[in-house]
C-alpha cells in the first residue's frame, strides 16, 4: 500500500506553499515529514466486512471540488471469492493511486468461512486510514445513485436519470445530457470499455459480450459521474467478464 505523504508534499507545492512557507487552502499544514489534513465536516468513506463480503456504502465518493473519485473494483472470480482494491481516478479516468485490500487469491487464508481473519481486519483497518488521509486532503463527499429506467422490450438497461441529469450508454459512447434534452452536454468514447471477443476453447464457438449499464452515481451540483457497465456472456463456457466504473468528467 503506497504511501500518501509525497502526495500530499506535491498538492501543497502546487498551491503555492512549502515547507516553511504558507499551507495550501484548507488549512493543511506540514510539521517534518509528517502530512497534518484540516478537520472535515463530513466522516470519511470506510470500508468494513459484512456477510462475508466487503461493504462499500460510502463508495464511490469525489471531491467536493471534483479533481478526484474513488471507485471500489471488484473481480469477478468464478470461486465466487471475496475481494476489493480502492482506486483513486482523476478526471480523465487516469488511476492514481490504488488501495489493495484483497485479491480472490487470498480469500481463503485471509476469510476463512467467510470470516474476517486478524490479517484481513488489519488490512481494513489500513484501507480506511488511507481513506481518511484521502478525505483530508480532498475533502470526500459519497456520490449517490442515479435510477436505471426500465427498458422497453426486454433490452438491456442504458439509461439513467437523476439530479437533473439523464445519463445514456447506447453500446459504445456515453451520453450525458440535462434532463429531457436532447442534446449532450458531453459524449465519451467508450470503445475502450468493450469486452473483447474471442474464441472459446470449450467449443462455444465466439464468445460476445454485449454491455449495459448496470448503475450510475452521482453528487449534486458536481460534472462528474460513474458509470458501472455490466456484460452479458453467451454461454457458461464463455465466462463473465468482471464489470467496469468509469469516471466521466465535463
């Protein structure tokens, strides 16, 4: 797990502040080495074990001034095994800084019966300071959930509407428009979030993996919002690919 410190040093260098001179805005200040965040309204967004499985209410969470969003990744393991790593985006989606928790691989020794060993609960523990040092410096607010409209026609979910905002996946490109406009305020290629295709060695012949948007979140009066996409797998011998969240910015 990486440390913040030298983050922090560069965020104050860039305000204009050192060492020995002024603190950034916010009152942040830096005693030696050590990084001192000024006291937030709000708690920090945490992390905690719970049915045998990592809760993430307070996830994803962005800045209040919008340079920053921390999105929880989950894989999709075929075991069905626990695990979550804490990516830290900026604006063009650009990952940071991640916070490994733990990896499918290490579910067994670290949840044994799906229960939170010592080693597990230290890691937590660990997580959750790295998000409190996060909120200090860039003061985290929770983004909620926008509501996914029903589909006509038995089609995949893409649309998602809330704060004033509608917010459409039509396949490959998202859309984000004032509510009932027409025009996008912004479009975002999203060519790059497609599942690849390939050819199964189960003899399931080409195994596509059309997308749909599983959830989308937002904090009010902020140009930012993530996108959850999902996929849908052929057959079981094609799998499922892990789902996607994506920071999109305007």
């Amino acid at each position: 797990m990486r440390t913040l410190v030298a983050i922090a040093f560069v965020l104050g260098a860039c305000g204009g502040g050192s060492a020995s001179g002024p603190s950034p805005a916010g009152g942040d200040t830096i005693s030696g080495s050590a990084f001192e965040p000024p006291k937030r309204e709000t708690p920090p967004p945490v992390i905690e074990w719970k049915d045998h499985a990592f809760a993430t209410d307070t996830l994803p969470a962005v800045a209040k001034a919008g340079e920053v969003v921390l999105v929880p990744i989950r894989i999709t393991d075929e075991r069905g095994y626990a695990n979550l790593r804490i990516e830290v985006r900026d604006r063009t989606d650009t990952t940071v800084e991640t916070i490994q928790v733990m990896t499918p691989n290490e579910y067994e020794s670290f949840a044994p019966g799906g229960e939170p060993s010592n080693a597990l609960l230290h890691r937590i523990s660990d997580a959750n300071a790295e998000l409190a040092k996060l909120h200090g410096m860039h003061d985290l607010v929770p983004m909620g959930p926008l509501e996914i409209q029903p589909p006509a026609n038995g089609a995949e979910p893409h649309m998602a509407m809330g704060d004033g905002l509608d917010v459409d996946w039509n396949g490959d490109h998202l859309h984000v428009l004032r509510h009932n406009q027409d025009r996008p305020v912004f479009t975002r290629d999203g060519h790059a979030w497609l599942a690849p295709k390939y050819e199964s060695k189960a003899g399931a012949g080409t195994c596509n993996y059309p997308s749909f948007l599983r959830a989308a979140y937002h904090a009010p009066q902020l140009s930012v919002v993530v996108v959850q996409l999902s996929y849908k797998s052929p057959s079981d011998a094609c799998g499922v690919p892990s789902d996607q969240l994506h920071v999109v910015a305007w």
